[in-house]
C-alpha cells in the first residue's frame, strides 16, 4: 500500500470512523511519515472534540426581534427606485456611444464637406465641366491629389524649360 493510499483513508481512521486494516496498520508500523502523520490527525480530533461552541447571549433574541422590527418600519424603496439606476446607466452609455460617433466621424458627413458643398447645397446641382464642379471634385479628391509625386516632377520640369 502506497502513503497517498493511506493518506486518503486517515482523517476517517483518525476520527475512529473507520479501522485500519491490515494492510494499513503494515504500512503505518513501516513508515515513520505516515504515523507522525496519523498522530497529528488524532491531535487535532482531540481537540475538537474538547471544543465547546459558545453559549448565545440571552438577550440574542430580544436584539433580533427588536432589529428586526425596526428594518420593517423603514420605509420601502419603490420600483421606482430600483428601475431609475439601470435608466441612468443605460441613457449615459447611449449618450457616450453617440458622442463617440461623433468624434470619430466628424468631417465625413454632408455638413462638414467644404465650402464647395455648402454652394451646392444653397444653389442645387452643379453641372459638370463648370468651375465650381471643378472645385468640388478637387475638394473630393484633395488626399489622392496630394499624393501624386508626378505632379510634382512635371511642376518642376514646366519651370526648368520655361526659365531656360
């Protein structure tokens, strides 16, 4: 019989709620760890059963009667009280989701599209192949525009053949 074998049956064998058998009593006559161990066990088991749980104040119910007494004569929170918390939660959640929108999205709306857009808004379509088409599609497309590094060399090359 191995010691954790033995070690599972002990805090029974200890409280005498069952008997070692023979294999057991062979392995604790044999190993020193596991008889320290047993003894330890029958230590602890002594003393609790020397233990003795404290007598309730006599005056334990009349405290409790009287407590309790007085927890039923506060007055009651309503459903009122307990709706209005999740309320306010979920209203500061929806008001932080869409300010967060906001922020995230701000300049990509109609309102926030340039002054082009503001004229076309005022004065209706815009045809196309007119200045303010014009200024409206460089306005749309200023990031792809500023981007074009042939745009720069053909600036650059325009000045060098025009100031020989």
């Amino acid at each position: 019989m191995t010691c954790d074998e033995v070690r599972d049956k002990m805090p029974d064998v200890a409280a005498g709620l069952i008997a070692a058998t023979g294999e057991e009593s062979k392995h604790l006559a044999s190993c020193d760890a596991c008889a320290g161990k047993l003894a330890e066990f029958r230590q602890t088991m002594a003393l609790l059963d020397e233990w003795q749980a404290p007598e309730p104040s006599p005056y334990f119910d009349v405290c409790l009667q009287a407590r309790l007494r007085e927890e039923m004569a506060k007055p009651q929170a309503g459903w009122l009280q307990w709706f209005r918390r999740p309320v306010l939660a979920a209203a500061l959640t929806v008001l932080m989701g869409v300010g967060i929108g906001l922020f995230f999205n701000h300049g990509r709306g109609r309102y926030n599209s340039g002054p082009n857009q503001a004229m076309a808004d005022n004065f209706g379509p815009v045809e196309p192949g007119t200045a303010v088409s014009d200024l409206q599609a460089l306005e749309k497309n200023h990031e792809l525009y500023a981007d074009f590094e042939l745009l720069d060399d053909l600036q650059v090359q325009d000045d060098v053949t025009a100031n020989p």
